[in-house]
C-alpha cells in the first residue's frame, strides 16, 4: 500500500467519506459529492455495499460512467431495483434500513443542521436555493448521517437560516425532543480541509481530524464561529496511489467531479 | 365511445383552465415538456403546480407568468445551477410575485399518496425538527400538523393530501383509451398522476391495447382515469424517457447560458416556445444530429411471460 503524492483537497475529501463506509452496508445515496464517494468504496474496499437514490433506484453495479445526478439516465441500466420513491425513500429509508446517509450542502452549522433552502429570511430570500428534494428524508430518518461539502467560510454559519435538514437542531436533546427516532442524526461532516464529529452530549461539532498538509488555524478559519478542537486530533492518512488511480481512470476519466466539467456552458446549441 | 386521442393543443385547450391546480408528472425522466411549452403558448394564468422535482421546466412556466403558486421539492436546473426564473421570481418578484411551499421528497409523496387514495392524511416520521414544520405558505394550517401518535404517544407528522385538478405526464406508450405505461425511475409519477381529477397522458407512442394486455403490470393508470392521449414523440425533451431517448446536457447548459438574464430568458420563449408552432417543430430545431446522439443503445432483458390460465383444472367443475 503506498501513499499518493499527488492528489487534491476534492480527492482527499472523496477519500475520507468512502472511508467511513463498510463493506456491506446499506447506503442513502444523495447527489453531487455522495455519488462518487459511494461508488468509490464500492469498487475499492466495500464491493458489497447496496446503494440506493430518492427517485426508486437501487443500484446493482457501477454505471461506465458516472451519474451526474441520482436520477441520471445511466442509472436505469445498472440498477436491482427500479420504481417509485415510497419504494426507496419509502420501504428503505423510513423503515430504517439504511447505515448511512451520505449528503451534499450549501450550509451546514455547529449542530448539524443543514440548508439547502435559502439565504436570508425564507419568505423573502437574499438567495433561493434549490430545495430539499429527498435530503430531508435522508437527514431526518437515517441513522448515520455524513455530510461532505467544501471548506469555504460562507458555508459554515453558526445558525443556517433555514433548517432544511434537520441535525441536532439546537443541541443536547433536542433532536430526539422534536419527534425525530433516537439514535439517528449526523454522525460526520466531511470537507476538503478535514472531519468532524459531534459531541456525544452537547451535540456540537468539532475537528476530529484534518488532512496531511493541513493545519488547525486553516481549518479554523472556515468557520463562522469559534469551532471546537477534539483532545484527541488526529491526521488523516493521505489516500493510497490505488483510491486515487481508481477515482481518475476508473471513476471519473473525464472529470465530471474531480475537475468539475459537469457545469461547463456550452456557447452554441 | 369518443376517442381520446387529440393534439396537445386540443388536449391543453380542452383540460387546463386558468386558475387551475395542475399536477405535472416525471422526476428527472417523463418531464411534460411538449405540454409546458403549450401551456406557455396558450398564455395559462393563476396556475397552481405542483411537482416534485421542478428542474427548468417549472422554471419556464414561472418565468412566463403563468403560474401564481408553487409546490415543489427541489427547483434548479440539474447541472447543477440555479434555474434563473425562478430565482428572479422569488428573490426580485419578475415577472410577478409568486407563493412557493416546499416540501420534502418523501412527504410531497406521501401527500399524493394520500390525494391518491382519498385518505385524510398520512403519518410519517419525516419533516420533524425542520423548518418545514415552522414555515408554511400558502397551504398555511392545510399542510402538516405535528400530534401525538394515538397507539403509542410519540410525536408524528401528519401530511395532508394533494389533489388536483388535472395532471400531465409523458410516458413511453398509451392505448387510445388512455392505458398508460411508464417504466424507469418513476419518482413519485404514479401517485400524482392518480391524484387528478383530469389526466392527460403525453407517451412516446400510441400502441393497441393488445401491446397493454401483454405487460399489464407497467400500467401507471387505467384508461377510465384518463380524459385525453396524445401522441407526442421526444415530448420530454431535454429530459428522458428509458428506452426512447437519453437527456440532452447540452441542452440544460445551453438554457442555463440563455436565460442567465431577464433579456435572455425571453429571447429563448420567443425562440423555442413562441416561435414554434409544436413539438415537431421544435424538435426540428433540435435537429437530427443531436436526436441521433441521444438515442439510447439496447439494454432489453428476456421478456417476461405472465402465462395464460384461460381454463380450470377438469375434476375442479366436474
């Protein structure tokens, strides 16, 4: 086993989050960073993991190439399972089958919560996002929850203004308070600049980790409050040649993640 | 027995009125695009949609003004970015102010499946702790109520129904009484389109109901719910349809650009919507280059026998 030399923040990140998944688990799958996170486990360390997205699918095997969203047409030819979303949101989420939810976010704050919604008052917003879809499920009825977004100072409110998905909510007890089944909730937020848990007690997060390269005052510096530090910090392994050849030529050849070519405008129809 | 068969600008005229709550079907594949850009044509106003995943084609109807109140989980155009309309809607009230109710994706489905089957609500553990439950619009008290659950105590999320009064869906094929068969990834299509109390079915193809007998298990809708079939072929265009087209990215990106500005996005209706006078015409547009691309490559498995029972066993009647 031996240890890339070369990766990226966004690569470290997708390293990180395929890392808390086991083999054999059962996954919720949201879109964005989630996607190839959860196909990266698969095809490395955790080829028996069953992945399931929102819109009814249940994924049998890895596409050839990779969904750029959950209800990516791709999906439709490499999937066990595919009908409606009370089959998966449904008979699989709600029932509690699922280990872990993966999710993307705009915004996620100390406990948790997450913002998918909007910037600014909700009945008259600075900023409309796009809207929950199925992550408010995922973060409301799973019982691990991990969030994977980018380190950027505007992501990480001390409050988000609109709690779309539901972490601790204000801390200590009150998520099982609100309705929402004990022993759910986030379990990780993972970014390009490190991990975090939360505590078993207040329910707010810290820094369990950061990356090689990395530093506490960086990661700090992305917050907008002053983020607490776990005693026992730890550094995480850099990913191994074989996680970043598998992500680059197996996963993504064309960069629709890794490079972010999903978006790319096109000037001419 | 009157045939249902018509074009969509028979079927739009026909069964959509102003002030209409309108259902519209697909999540991410069988998007009533053909329709959409119909109802834009024929100036629809005061309409209340609902559907799950908005993507651009609730962007469009909003930005065209046809539309007064919203309900919808997820509005953006699937590049991911923002869909321009209705981000100018919400945050600038162009072109007029609108009412938005978000939703989660499990209970807008949930509350269809209530519509569905008429039931009064339906409990879910879902929502609790979020905002949802603290924010509603326009649905105001009609939307969610949070009570302890009568068997064991524990707090639960009541969801209302949904209904509608008329639903629009494009499936892969239909019989002329409107037998309708949709397969793939289906969201939650079939509980909203069994929600409406008028449904207009937009397929692919339009097949003898022999074709329907033979698989009836991929029936979304039976025929008796059904008021109006139209045969519009690649009407989900730019979205998907399993076995007919792919999704056009090309196109997501090339609206994104488009409507980026008021000016733009007006440019497009007038080009694209305005300037066409149907779906032929638009996808004559799109041009057979890009139609050839988008055709998917085979992926049939064996087909399944549902095996013919047509006699008892011969002691049974004896």
């Amino acid at each position: 086993m031996k240890y890339s030399a070369d990766y990226t923040h966004i690569e470290m990140m997708i390293v990180a989050g395929s890392r808390e998944i086991s083999n054999g688990q059962i996954l919720a799958v949201g879109t964005q960073w989630p996607i190839i996170t959860a196909m990266l486990a698969k095809k490395t360390h955790a080829p028996d993991v069953a992945i399931f997205y929102e819109g009814g699918a249940v994924i049998g095997s890895i596409p050839d190439r990779i969904p750029l969203f959950t209800g990516d047409p791709c999906v439709a030819s490499n999937a066990v399972l595919l009908n409606d979303s009370l089959d998966t949101l449904g008979m699989i989420l709600h029932a509690g089958h699922p280990d872990i939810a993966l999710l993307p976010a705009a915004n996620v704050d100390k406990y948790g919560n997450i913002n998918t919604t909007c910037f600014g008052d909700y009945s008259k917003p600075l900023f409309r996002l796009g809207g929950s879809g199925g992550a408010c499920d995922f973060g409301s009825l799973a019982k691990r929850v991990i969030t994977m977004l980018e380190h950027e100072k505007q992501r990480f409110p001390e409050k988000v203004d609109f709690i779309t998905t539901p972490g601790y909510l204000d801390g200590s007890n009150s998520r099982e308070e609100s309705g929402l089944k004990p022993d759910t909730g986030p379990s990780a937020v993972i970014t390009t600049l490190g991990i975090f848990r939360f505590d078993k007690d207040t329910r707010e997060m810290y820094l369990d980790t950061y990356y090689p390269g990395g530093s506490v005052e960086e990661v700090k510096e992305g917050f907008q409050w002053d983020i607490k530090v776990s005693e026992n910090l730890k550094v995480a392994d850099p990913p191994t040649e074989a996680y970043i050849r598998v992500l680059r030529e197996e996963l993504d050849p064309l960069g629709m993640y890794l490079k972010d070519n999903r978006a790319k405008p096109i000037l001419t129809l | 027995m009157k045939s249902k068969i018509m074009t969509m600008r028979e079927a739009i005229r026909a069964f959509v009125n102003d002030g209409d709550v309108v259902y519209l079907g697909g999540f991410l594949q069988h998007e009533p695009y053909a329709a959409v850009h119909e109802i834009i044509r024929q100036e629809k106003r005061r309409l209340t949609v609902t559907k799950s995943a908005g993507m651009i084609a609730l962007d469009q109807m909003i930005g065209a003004g046809c539309i007064d109140k919203v309900i919808s989980t997820y509005i953006w155009n699937p590049l991911p970015k923002p869909a321009h309309a209705l981000r100018r809607c919400v945050e600038k009230e162009i072109p007029h102010k609108i009412q938005m109710e978000d939703y989660s994706f499990l209970s807008l489905t949930l509350a269809y499946f209530a519509g569905a089957l008429d039931l009064p609500f339906v409990a879910t553990k879902t929502l609790l702790g979020s905002d949802f439950t603290k924010h509603s619009s326009f649905l105001g008290e009609n939307k969610l109520k949070i009570v302890e659950s009568p068997f064991n105590g524990e707090k639960v999320c009541l969801i209302a129904p949904l209904k509608h009064d008329v639903g629009i869906i494009q499936v892969q094929r239909v019989d002329k009484e409107g037998n309708a068969q949709a397969w793939g990834l289906m969201g939650d299509s079939k509980y909203g389109i069994n929600s409406c109390s008028k449904v207009i079915i937009c397929a692919e193809e339009i097949v003898d109901t022999e074709v329907i007998i033979k698989d009836p298990s991929r029936t979304i809708i039976p025929g008796f719910k059904v008021n109006a079939v139209v045969e519009e072929p690649f009407g989900a265009h730019p979205s998907y349809v399993s076995g007919y087209y792919d999704m056009d990215w090309r196109y997501f990106s090339f609206y994104d650009k488009a409507t980026e500005t008021l000016d733009g996005f007006e440019d497009y209706l007038k080009e694209w919507v305005h300037g066409v006078k149907d779906r032929s015409e638009y996808m004559k547009k799109i041009g057979k280059k890009t139609l050839e691309d988008l055709k998917p490559g085979p992926w049939s498995g064996s087909p399944v026998d549902y095996g013919y029972c047509g006699r008892f066993q011969e002691d049974y009647v004896s």
